[in-house]
C-alpha cells in the first residue's frame, strides 16, 4: 500500500505545463441563519479537513453562497495539522487575496485564495484557519455551512489566531463553516470524482473524527492500488437532501437545483457518483407522489445534464430502510422499482449496487444487522467500510475524460 501511495505522490508532485486544478477535498453547503452557540464575531475558526490527492501547490475556496450580504475574512492560513488543534511545525502557510491578506466575499459569491507552496501528500490532515473579525456578516444574513461535518472544528478565544501555534480552542463545533473546497495542482491526467447524495454518502452515524464515510474508505483504496485510476474525491452529499423537494433547513436545496454547482462545475471532475431518492421516498410515507416514475425521471434529468458536459455518471442503488422512523410498504414499493431501473435500465455509464451490499439476505428489505447502526436508516462503521470495500475499481474510468 506504501508503495502506491508514494508512487502517486511523486507523480503528482512532477508538475508540468499541463497540471490543472484538481478538487482534493470538497463539501456542499447549506443555508443556516446566524444562531447557536458561536458567535462568529472576532474569533477565529480551525477548521479539519482530510486530503485524497497530494500535491505542492495548494489554493483554499470560501464560500458565501448562501450569504445576503458580503462576507469579510480578516486572516486567513493553511498548515498541516498534527493532532487536535496542533499544527505540524513550520507549515503553515498565510493564505492571501490578490496579494492580501484580508478579502470581502460579496453575497452569493464564493472566493479563492492566492496558491501556496506547500508539500501536501495524500491522504492527509489540513487545518485552515479563518478570522472573522467583529461584523464580518450582517446579523441577517444566512451562514453558509455544512452540518455534518463528523470532523472537530475548533474556535478560539476573541481575537485573530489564524496559523498561530498558542491557538486555544475555547469551543469546538461538528460543522463546517465557509468552506467549500480545497484544490491542488496535479498532471492532467489526474481527475476529480464528485460524490453526490444524501446522509448515507455524507457518513451520517459514522465515527467523527475518523473519517469513515464510505466516499473516504473508497478514497484509500484507489490511492492505494497502483495502476488505479486517480482521482481526487469531492464529497458532495448533504444529509436529508432530496431529488426533488426540500426538506429541513439543513438538508439543503433539491439535488435537480444543486447539480450544476456542486457536481459539474467542480474543477477537473469527470465522474459523478449519484446515491439520492431514499428521502424522497420516506418522507413521502403513503403518499404516492413522488412515485417511482419521478424519482426515475429525476434520475434521467441528472444522466442529462452529465453526459451534456462530458461526465461519466454512475448510479447507486437505494440501500434497505425497513425498521427506520419513516418506512412504510409503500415506500419499499418505490425503493424496489427505483433499484430495479437502476439496476436494468441502462441508463447509468455503471452501476454500483449497495443495496445487494448491505442488505439481509433473510429479509432483503433490512440492513444486514452487522452493518446498521442502530436507526435501520445508515450504516455504521462496519456498513461504510463493506460498502468502500464493496465497489469495483473497474468502473472508474483508467483515462479521463475531458468535460468541455
């Protein structure tokens, strides 16, 4: 496994004048209103975030997507992280904006930071820090997060310690905050692959601070078989999101409406994996809208919108959910008919099927108990590790595609 890692990692390293930009590490965000226990108000963020591809150029991109006014960043840095909220020494790198070291993010707008030298390899820890300094939001503009993060972030005492070595964390959250991606440089051939779902994809229940989630275990093996395609992994699921309506404030906008931004204009990605429906299904109970037909035309609106753009796409079947608060005979009614499609319908560039995966084979419409982590909804540790594990590597392309 060492021997493809470094591999990989002098690879990426070579630089040439065909090296891109490349996703090593990406989230999607929602709409959260300015309440909770931070303040957000002179105090400064450190905030975890878990590498796929290494590289020696690295640029950070805050958003404030959700934002209705501007956002300001008083201080901004980069530094491989050691443990907790320790920073490796002499790593850390100030990140700056057209050459300085403060920026204002207009409303809507996300923003990327100057690129850094910076030896990155893969599968590693980064801190990045962000100063928010006293009014950096107005108190009624939206907050652009990611809920769950299943990662620590640590705030600070009053005061800017962007990169500081004496930063003391005052609290800690579960979130991420005005983050949307980090980017390295890498060889042309080097793609990204865009996971795109719902809490299952987003590693609900799995052990924080472990990086679990089944995007994560996949991550490790690519990185780890030589020969394997290369790929740098964005996670773009968002727990509780749906194909075509919303739900709870933090589970986001309607997958149809976020495709474009957090899957097709990802920087170098040319492959999409789509696990989404599941909530649409549950939260419908009896109700027979949305049916199986919509889901499925959903699902082909998507297949679309890749293909249009040069994606590769691969479909997911809907894992089993018998037990959980919203079952009902009707919805695995729908859920089978879905993976039915799925599975036959020939749509998909490949299919992937975790419902074969984890499901009980004396009664298929429940998790296999070994991996349900106790709400008969999301796997556990267990259940995300035989799903990563589960995926052949052959359905990623060997050659990338270019999207236009």
């Amino acid at each position: 496994m060492l021997r493809g890692i470094v591999f990989f990692l002098a690879f990426a390293l070579s630089g040439s004048a065909a090296d891109h930009w490349v996703g090593t590490w990406g989230t999607a965000v929602v709409q959260r209103p300015q309440q909770g226990p931070l303040n957000l108000n002179n105090e400064t963020l450190r905030q975890i975030v878990h590498t796929s591809i290494g590289g020696s150029r690295v640029r950070v991109v805050f958003t404030n997507q959700f934002g209705t006014a501007p956002l300001t960043i008083g201080a901004a840095s980069l530094a491989l992280r050691d443990k907790e909220s320790a920073l490796v020494p002499n790593s850390t790198r100030p990140l700056m904006f057209g050459g300085q070291a403060s920026v204002t993010i207009p409303a809507g707008a996300i923003m990327l930071s100057d690129p850094v030298t910076q030896t990155v390899a893969p599968m590693t820890d980064l801190a990045i820090d962000v100063y928010l300094p006293a009014e950096m939001l107005a108190p009624a503009s939206p907050m652009s997060v990611h809920p769950g993060a299943f990662q620590t972030t640590y705030v600070s005492q009053a005061g800017n310690f962007a990169g500081s070595a004496d930063f003391t964390a005052a609290s800690t959250a579960t979130s991420w905050y005005f983050l949307s991606r980090v980017e390295v440089q890498a060889p042309e051939r080097v793609g990204a692959l865009v996971f795109f779902g719902d809490s299952i994809t987003d590693g609900t229940r799995s052990t924080p601070n472990t990086n679990s989630r089944w995007p994560d275990q996949l991550a490790r093996r690519l990185l780890a078989k030589p020969g394997s395609a290369a790929f740098g992994i964005i996670n773009a699921a968002i727990a509780g999101n749906r194909l075509m309506s919303e739900g709870a404030l933090n589970s986001g906008i309607n997958a149809l409406a976020r495709f474009d931004r957090d899957v097709l204009a990802q920087p170098g990605a040319t492959e999409v994996i789509v696990m989404e429906g599941i909530n649409d299904i549950g939260n419908a109970r009896q109700n027979p809208i949305p049916g199986a037909t919509d889901l499925i035309a959903a699902q082909e609106q998507m297949i679309e919108r890749a293909h249009a753009r040069g994606f590769k796409i691969i479909g997911v079947t809907l894992t089993p959910f018998e037990g959980a608060a919203y079952f009902t005979p009707e919805g695995e009614a729908k859920r089978q008919a879905v993976n039915e499609w799925i599975r036959g319908g020939k749509a998909f560039d490949a299919v992937i099927d975790f419902d074969e995966a984890t499901r009980d084979p004396e009664h298929p419409a429940r998790f296999l108990p070994l991996y349900d982590s106790g709400d008969h909804l999301h796997p556990n540790d267990a259940g995300y590790e035989r799903m990563g594990k589960f995926v052949d590597l052959k359905v990623f392309s060997s050659k990338q595609k270019t999207a236009p």
